[in-house]
C-alpha cells in the first residue's frame, strides 16, 4: 500500500508543477517582408564612426618590460606591433602621459584605461619564486594598463606600475576579469 501511495503522491505533484508553470507555446517563423528602401535621413551616418566590438579574449602584456630603459628619454615611443596596429606610449619627464594606438588603413583606434590591484601580466610568464628581484616584485601596488581591441575582438592589454604613470588614475575604468 505504503509503494502505491508515493506513486501517487509524486503524480500529483508532477501534474501540480506542470499545471502551475507558464504555458509556452512555439510559434512560426515571422514572414520575411520585402526591402524597404533607405531613406536619406539614414544615408547621413558618419562613415569614421568605429565599430563597438566586444572582447573575446583579452591578452595581457607588461608593459613596463616592453617599454624598458626609454622611459628615461621623453617622447613618442613604439612599445608593440601587431599585425597593422602599432601602440606607442608618450613618456614625459620619466613617466607615461599617454598610450596611443594607430591602425595602418584605419587612423587612430580608441584606447581604455584601466585600473586593479592584481598584476595583470608578467614579463616572461613563469618565473621561479627564488629568482625574483625584491626590487622588481610590486607588491599592494595599483597597475594601470591601456588597452584597444582589434578587428578579431582580441584585447590588447599593455600594463604598467602606478608610480610609471603621470596622470595615475585619472579616466581609468575598473578593470574586471572575464574569466
């Protein structure tokens, strides 16, 4: 009897939860309709207007070791090529006061700066723990990077200590992991 009653008792509770739960219906495909032609009011979008692309993957660089000794020479200075874009960081007075990135057939791409206390990027990837520099390791430090996605969606991340930055954390955006 006690087998029959819990056969019954989970019937009526499958049959009370599909009963409670939203009918949902499929429904056809909409009809395609024909080309509406464009107007005129639509033909006057400004062509320079880049792209929004949302990152897929990001790739984090230090920029401290890319950049090196020119950071005690003031002016324009190429840290990394990819493909047509070139980034290059304006250093005045021993600090950076900017990143730039250019595109070969595109001009200017727009640059993000961004801030966090978790360091980002490492000069060669694994390092052993007895072979690090106290003098090199940051520890509790703010890193800034700037960053320009490219036409893949990949996000070219270029950090840098607190203390290289002129400006600090001026227009720098949180920066958040994806991953």
């Amino acid at each position: 009897m006690a087998p029959i009653f819990r056969l019954f008792v989970t019937f009526v509770a499958a049959l009370v939860l599909a009963a409670s739960a939203p009918l949902a219906l499929a429904q056809g495909k909409p009809d395609k309709q024909p080309d509406k032609v464009q107007s005129d009011k639509s033909s006057k979008a400004k062509p320079d207007k880049p792209d929004k692309v949302k990152a897929v993957k990001h790739n984090h660089h230090s920029g401290k070791d890319m950049l090196g000794e020119k950071v005690k020479t003031d002016g324009k200075h190429v840290v990394h090529k990819k493909g047509d874009y070139t980034a290059a960081v304006d250093v005045k007075g021993g600090k950076i006061a900017g990143m730039k990135v250019t595109h070969a057939k595109k001009g200017d791409i727009p640059v993000t700066k961004y801030k966090t206390n978790k360091k980002m990027a490492q000069a060669d990837g694994f390092k052993r723990a007895a072979f690090i520099r106290v003098q090199s390791t940051y520890l509790g430090t703010t890193f800034i990077g700037y960053g320009y996605i490219d036409e893949f969606g990949e996000e070219e991340i270029y950090w840098y200590p607190y203390d290289m930055i002129l400006d600090g954390d001026t227009g720098a955006v949180e920066y958040i992991p994806a991953y």
